[in-house]
C-alpha cells in the first residue's frame, strides 16, 4: 500500500499517540487517583499505636491511591506545631489534642488544619487496672476505693505490709496525675507507690504478674499491646477526686471536683488543609480509618510477641486484617493494595 504524505503523517502522529499516550494517561490516571502530585508526609509518632498506624496508611495511599508518600518522624508537639504553622507533615494520624487544645481549635477556626475522623474511635484509655481473674475472685473490687481497702491483697513484696500501686513511667506526664491521685486517695503509709524505672520495666512486672496469675494494681494506658494481650479490668477511679491534671503543678490551685481523674484524650486524625483541598479522595479516605481500643491494641499484640518493627505491624494487619482495612478503600483500590502484600 502506497500512503499520501498526510496519510503519513497521519501514520505517524498514530503511532506517536500509541507509543506516549498510554503512559501519560497511566501518569495522569494516578495523578487523579491521589489528586496531588505533592508529597504526602504521614507523622510516625513514638508510641508504637500511632507509629503502626503510620505504616498503614503509607502503604495503601502509595500501593492504592499512587501517592508519593513519606513517613517522617514525630511527636505531639512539636508535629502539631509544624502541621500548624508550616502545612507539613500533612497527615498525624493518631494525635492526641488534649495537651495542644487551644493551638489545634485555633488551627480548626483559622483553616491551618483539619480534623478527619476519630483515630481511635471510643476514646483513649488511661487509668488504675488490675487483672480479671483478681476480680472474679473477689467481685466487690470494681472501684479504686474498694481496692484501696485491700492493700493485703496487692502486698509489696518488698514491705509486705503495704499494697503496691505499679505507677506511670518516671518522666511522663502521668507520673504527676498517678502521684496526685495517689494523695488524693490518702494511699501513703497503706501503700507503696512503686516506680518501675520505665515502661519495659512496667510491662515485665505485668506480664510477671499475669503469666503467675497474681494479684497486681498498676497504672497503664491504651490503646497498647499490653491490654491486647492480657485481659485487665479498669477500675473505676470515681466522680468527686481533683482533677489532677488541672492542679497536679500548682500547688496554690483550687481543686475542682466532681472530674474524672483520667479523662479520655481525643485522638484523632489530623491533616494540614491543603490536603483536603489538593487531595479529596485522599481526605475523604482518612474519614473512614477510624480504629477501637480493641482493634488497635490486638494489632499491636503482633509487633510484641514477634519483637516486630512499625512497618512489620503494620504489614501483619494488612495480610490479617483485609475485612476491616478494604471497608475503607474501594475494590479496586484494595486489589492493589492486596497486590503489592503478595
């Protein structure tokens, strides 16, 4: 067949277009799917929930979404303060806005940053537990008060004639709260408020405490592998203590009372608002994310047991936990997200 020089060049142009245009709509196709062609900068943060949650969500806005992801590392404040003034990292995707309430509403109020959904959805845990089968041997001890009657049971083994109250880590903020508490329930001289040294030290005495099956009051937190792996109950600390937090480095406060002594922290997902402007699928994904206590600290569990870094937790939920990750992506999003785990 002999071509015209137009059906040449038509010819050519023909062949141009299949040659580059499939990549460019392969390029512009992710570019949709993400919505920005700007680095997404997730917070890992330095406590192992928030950190796994990280990895995440790396790993199925990257695989899924085609965004150019990056963890960075991160804490409370100073993440808070950057995503505030700087519009990065983009995303913290467990922040805990108790201790930046008033910065964050006036981030909120001012546009800087919004809020996408509930990290973890019932709320932060923080208090005094002991372990169950304590209380199914003695029911009556469901309220810190009732425990406080019983220091013979929960003896130091040390000064066995006190009770030991296992306390936050020294250095924590809670170490202040658990020492407050600790006064305001007239503990001293009936009990010992122990130091661990750290938090490894305090999650060798519990995991001590429940492997013997004995009786132990400590303090802790959730969500944590720690409340993943041993069934604990939490104490019920009361309505009409100090509200530790608000006088526990003041001595000239006036005590309110009728406030919990351990109010649940907000965590939520937190993001800079050019994401939800440059990236709508993205935002809208970081709307269903949303974890229980119970979910977390069962992921968690795994990077315990299996001395598992961030990235590996988080690889395990995703391998282990596809109904309940895929609920937040569409179907073809998870097929490549399940791609890349394969």
């Amino acid at each position: 067949m002999i071509l015209k020089s137009g059906g040449i060049a038509a010819a050519m142009t023909l062949a141009l277009f299949s040659t580059t245009i499939p990549g460019a709509l392969a390029q512009d196709s992710a570019g949709s799917a993400c919505g920005t062609d700007k680095t997404i900068d997730i917070a890992e943060m330095t406590w192992p929930s928030a950190a796994a949650l990280a990895h995440i969500h790396a790993t199925i806005l990257e695989a899924g979404f085609d965004c150019s992801v990056e963890i960075v590392t991160g804490d409370t404040v100073p993440t808070s303060s950057s995503m505030l003034t700087r519009g990065t990292p983009a995303v913290a995707p467990e922040l805990w806005t108790s201790t930046i309430e008033e910065p964050w509403a006036e981030g909120i109020a001012a546009g800087d940053v919004v809020q996408l959904s509930d990290a973890i959805t019932d709320g932060t845990v923080e208090g005094w537990f002991i372990p169950r089968y304590v209380q199914e041997a003695h029911p009556e001890l469901t309220t810190a008060e009732a425990v406080i009657a019983r220091p013979d049971l929960f003896a130091d083994p040390e000064e066995p004639s006190q009770g030991r109250l296992y306390s936050c880590p020294p250095g924590w903020a809670c170490e202040l709260s658990t020492t407050a508490l600790f006064a305001a329930y007239d503990m001293e001289g009936a009990w010992n408020l122990f130091s661990p040294g750290s938090g490894g030290a305090l999650d060798a005495s519990i995991a001590r405490a429940f492997t013997r099956e004995e009786p132990i009051l400590f303090y802790y937190w959730g969500p944590t592998a720690i409340l993943g792996k041993y069934d604990a109950v939490q104490l019920d600390l009361g309505e009409t203590k100090p509200d530790v937090y608000a006088c526990n480095t003041d001595p000239d406060c006036d005590e309110p009372a009728g406030v919990t002594a351990y109010p649940s922290s907000p965590a939520v997902v937190g993001a800079a608002a050019w994401l939800q402007e440059d990236a709508p699928a993205v935002a809208e994904y970081f709307t269903k994310v949303g974890l229980t206590n119970a979910e977390i600290s069962e992921l968690l569990v795994y990077g315990d047991e299996n001395q598992a870094d961030a990235a590996a937790t988080a690889q395990n939920f995703l391998k282990t936990k596809e109904d309940l990750w895929s609920t937040w992506v569409s179907a073809d999003v998870a097929d490549k997200v399940k791609a890349t785990l394969n």
